[in-house]
C-alpha cells in the first residue's frame, strides 16, 4: 500500500506540478494584468536561431521553421513582453532601447515592460551564445506613431534560409577558411565575404570591423609576400612559432600581427563601448578555442588573406 501511495505521489509530483505552473504562468498570471497593458509572448528557438511570436511546443519544435517576429507597436503603448525558452539559456537586447538584456531560462517565463516611447526601427539581438544559429537571431522593433505608415527597415538575414554548407574541404586552407568562416556565422557580423559595414550600436568604431584588408592590417607587403603565408599555411605551419624567416618582407612584425589575430579569434574580446555610460554592443567576439584547432583559426586567416585585392603597384 505505502509502495503503490509512493507512486502515485511520484506521477503527481512528474505531472501535475509541471502542468499547474505552466498554468500559472500560461494562463492565471496574465490574466491578472492591467487591460490597457498589450501583452507579448516571445519563444527562444535555438535551433533555427530565431525569437518567434508562434506558439512552440514538443510537436513542432523539430521540423517547423518559425518566422522570426517583428514587433509593431504604437507609440506610447504599454507592452508586456514575455520571454520564453524552447530549448536553452537565451538573453533578449534591444541596445538603442537601452532595454535588457534579459536572461531568458528553459522552463522559466521572464517578463519585461517595454513603453514605446521613441519612434523608429530597432533591432532587437540574442546576446547568449545559444548554439550554430545564434548570429542569426535578430529582428527588429517597430514604433510608429499612431495614424502614420509603419517603417519598413532593410532586412535581416533569414534564419529560416540557412544555406547548406556541404562538406568540409581537404586539402585546400583557403577553402577551408570560407567553410569555417560561413559555417560558423561569421558573415552575419563581418559581411558575406568579410567586407563589414555592420553596425555595433554604441560601439566604438561604429561597425564591427571587416576583413577583406586583413593582408594589410597584418603588414604583409606584396601579393607575393601574402602567397608564400599562404603557402605556410597550407603546409601546416604554425606561423606565430617560426623561427626562421621565410621569403616575407618584414616578417617579424607580419608574425606578430598574425599571432595577434589568431589569438583574438581563439580568446574573443569583449566590444568597446563609444559611449561608457551607455548600453553595451550587443555584437561581442566570442571565444572560438573549444570549437576551432589552431589549424582551423590559421586556415581562417588564410580566407582573410586571400580576399584582399592587390593593385598592381602594390
């Protein structure tokens, strides 16, 4: 009898509960706020890196792609935002708000209030590195005046449109260095082909910086200078640790500066803010060492080396 009690205290504790404070927080909680308060369920989707506005549950979390929600909202409206987890930990930023970031936990509902007092387009980030797809896990907030035509702000990369990657290449760095690169989102900050011209908000060089010149930043001279690094690299060289210099103008600095690089992409480094006491860039390097060898970070620089365009006087 004390076995069979046991077990049905274990079914109501593995069942009900869960099902009474989703319910809780589902159900009775909202219905207690202010009528004039416009509330706003939002779903963390790590898979397919995208916040969405549809309802997210065991049955479609695997095969639906959810559209990534833009937010309308009137201004001077009052707005609940509620922030859900389908998956893992998340944070929810909109900087040029100054509103969160917001620590959004698996099982847990975090709620904010958001007055839509200033008119425009902002974006809105994930700033937890939450998986593949986090860089992709952007929208935007719309304010719009009431009575005016909403502004419609450039598009942001598709999350439900993520290319297929293929396999990883052999036997070519370079190659090697744009699959890592794109496959790793890389793009989604420093632009398709490393050119940049994305913005940081409250960064302090404005845009996070670009790569297409990276054979100059690291003082590599001429074409032929950046072909025999080239080369090195292929070879399986670990660059910062040659002793010996090869047939590279100034090689010492070259060296220094591609150690330098490479470090940065294996330690990150947090942005600086252009304004101390304002809100922090929402676009951080991450620490890429537990997911990249030396070889994938050197392969890397190699793509950035590569994608500079020489002048024929140079």
């Amino acid at each position: 009898m004390k076995e069979r009690f046991a077990r049905l205290g274990l079914i109501f504790l593995l069942g009900c509960v869960p099902v009474g404070v989703a319910g809780y927080e589902c159900l009775y909680r909202p219905s207690t706020y202010p009528s004039e308060l416009r509330v706003i369920d939002l779903t963390g989707v790590a898979n397919s890196g995208t916040w969405t506005l549809e309802p997210v549950d065991g049955l479609n979390y695997w095969w639906k792609q959810f559209e990534p929600a833009t937010l309308r909202l009137t201004l001077g409206e009052r707005v609940l935002l509620r922030f859900h987890s389908a998956d893992v930990y998340h944070q929810f930023y909109i900087p040029a708000l100054d509103f969160g970031p917001f620590s959004v936990k698996p099982g847990t509902v975090t709620e904010a209030e958001l007055n839509a007092s200033q008119a425009g387009a902002f974006e809105y980030y994930c700033t937890y590195m939450c998986g593949g797809c986090h860089f992709y896990m952007r929208g935007w907030v719309i304010v719009t005046p009431e009575g005016e035509e909403p502004i419609e702000p450039d598009p942001i990369q598709c999350p439900i449109c993520l290319p297929d990657f293929g396999e990883r290449p052999t036997g070519d760095s370079v190659a090697l260095g744009e699959f890592l690169y794109r496959q790793s989102g890389c793009g989604t900050c420093h632009g398709i082909e490393g050119e940049g011209g994305v913005a940081n908000y409250n960064y302090v060089n404005d845009e996070v910086p670009s790569h297409d010149e990276t054979a100059t930043k690291i003082f590599l001279r001429s074409e032929e200078d950046a072909e025999v690094l080239l080369g090195l690299i292929e070879e399986g060289i670990d660059i910062g640790s040659l002793e010996d210099s090869p047939d590279i103008g100034g090689f010492a600095i070259v060296r220094a500066r591609f150690q330098a690089a490479v470090d940065l992409i294996q330690q990150g480094k947090n942005a600086a803010r252009m304004d101390l006491e304002g809100p922090e860039p929402p676009l951080q390097m991450p620490m890429w060492k537990y997911k990249l060898s030396n070889q994938d970070t050197a392969a890397i620089m190699g793509y950035f080396v590569s994608l500079y365009e020489w002048d024929e006087d140079e």
